[in-house]
C-alpha cells in the first residue's frame, strides 16, 4: 500500500472495527476527477450488502470531515471476495497453499506475471511454486497479488 492508503487504514480502522468488521485493505487509484476510494472489509461472519451500506455511510463522514483526500473521489465498500487481493504479509502467510496470480512492479527473471502456488512466505517474499520451479518475490516488488479461488469438481 501506499503512503496515501496507509494514512486513510490507519484513519478508518477504529470506526471499521468498532461497527464488527475489519480493514481488509484500502486502494486509492487517483485518476483527476474520477478518483477512486476502495475500502475492502471482512469479518468473520462474512460481508453483506447492507454492511458494506452501513460502513460507507460511516466512513464517508470521517473523510469529509478530515479532509483526508482533497481532490474528488468515488468511495467504495466491499468485501474482497473469493478472489481476493492480499495487502499484507500477514495475508500471503494465511493463503499459503492457496493459488495466486502475482503481478510485479518490476520484472525477475524477465517476467512480470506469475502463477501458481504460494508455497512459502521468506524474509519478505512470496515464495511461488510454478511447475517444478520456485520464484522468492519480494513483496515490496509486488504490484498485486490475487487469489484465484478453486472449486472442487465433484
């Protein structure tokens, strides 16, 4: 995340968390007047529509107030879905064993996307099973990575 996404986590997350949800990530992608605000929160129980509603309505009103973002925004909420993006260390340590797409800032070993199994977290980099070969991804050179949800054919 960037400075930007960190400050509005850090300004949402006690009222996310004191209406029963948490902070599963923040993306702010500034495009001049159609920026966007996408607040992804999760909870044990899973996420409904009306509570997305009722944090959007919560936090909508922290951000006026703070001024947070200065120029116009569309603020979204939402739950990350079985495709989710992962934020944090912390999430790549729970999707081990789960296939993931990885998308790099910057190339290693001349590529930019990768797919398969998070096999590993290392120092700081996502350790990705394709084939026979394992990729360490620092995280830190890590543009997006999803989780690409399997369902079982039976």
């Amino acid at each position: 995340m960037n400075r930007k996404e960190t400050e509005v986590e850090e300004l949402l997350a006690p009222t996310v968390q004191a209406l029963g949800y948490n902070i599963w990530g923040v993306e702010y992608l500034n495009q001049g007047k159609h920026s966007k605000l996408r607040l992804y929160i999760d909870s044990e129980e899973g996420i409904e529509v009306d509570d997305c509603a009722a944090v959007s309505r919560h936090v909508s009103d922290i951000l006026d107030v703070e001024e947070s973002i200065e120029s116009a925004y569309t603020l979204e909420v939402s739950s990350p879905g079985l495709d989710r993006i992962l934020f944090k260390e912390s999430q790549y340590q729970a999707s081990i064993g789960e296939q993931v797409d990885v998308r790099l800032n910057f190339p290693f070993e001349d590529r930019k996307k990768f797919s398969g199994m998070l096999v590993d977290i290392q120092e700081s980099s996502a350790v990705v099973q394709i084939d026979d070969d394992e990729y360490v991804l620092p995280i830190e050179n890590i543009a997006r990575a999803r989780v690409v949800p399997t369902f079982d054919k039976g």
